[in-house]
C-alpha cells in the first residue's frame, strides 16, 4: 500500500489515516456508518469491545510525504471489509470503504478530500 500526501493536504497539516479491518458482517454495517471524526474518537473502544472482529492500522503523514506500507502490514484473517479513514477538519464522512484489494492500494491525500485506488 502507499499513501501520499499533497503538497497541501489538510491546509498544510499533518494527517492521521487509518486502514480499518472488519471480519463480523453486523460491525461492518456499524463502522461503514461512521465518519471519520467518529472513527478517530471511539475507535480505541471498538477496538477493545470486538478484539476478534477488528483491527487497524494507523499513520500520520505530514504534506509532500510518500510513505510505502510493506504487504505484510496488511495481513491478518479473511474479512468483511475494509475502510480508509482520513481525519481531516469539518464536516464529511472522510471514509472510503475498499471494494476490490487486488494490486496494490494507492491512498492519496489531497487539499481537503481523499481517494483510494488499486493498482496492479
């Protein structure tokens, strides 16, 4: 996986990214609810409530910064699905749910929005 961040993501701000592992379908349907100024407030409770059922990684990347996830990272059990986060400020879901993680995932951090791609 690499994330990237522009020149002038988040107003010229760091910014945390979090990659969101879910294995129970009934959490799926929770966490794909959530936007992201939630996710970065309860996720440490989610997290302790359903140790089983989810897991995520997190960075902070500072803007102009290119950071390469090494594959093993991003291993564990098979699951439900899988959501980028990005805390950027203000209103918005500032959440991508990953549909298809065949290739390699490209996060790209942008002014004030996020997109998520595959690359093979």
């Amino acid at each position: 996986m690499t994330l990237a961040a522009s020149d002038q993501a988040n107003n010229d701000s760091p910014i945390a990214v979090d990659v969101v592992f879910v294995t129970d379908k009934t959490l799926l349907a929770r966490v794909a609810e959530l936007p992201a100024s939630k996710w970065f407030t309860v996720r440490g409770d989610l997290a302790a409530t359903f140790p089983d059922s989810l897991h995520y990684q997190s960075w902070e990347l500072v803007p102009g910064q290119r950071l390469v996830v090494p594959g093993d990272k991003l291993r564990g059990p098979r699951v439900a699905g899988v959501f980028v986060f990005a805390d950027y400020p203000g209103p918005g879901a500032y959440r991508v749910r990953v549909e298809r993680f065949n290739g390699r995932l490209v996060v790209q951090l942008g002014d004030n929005a996020f997109s998520v791609s595959s690359v093979k």
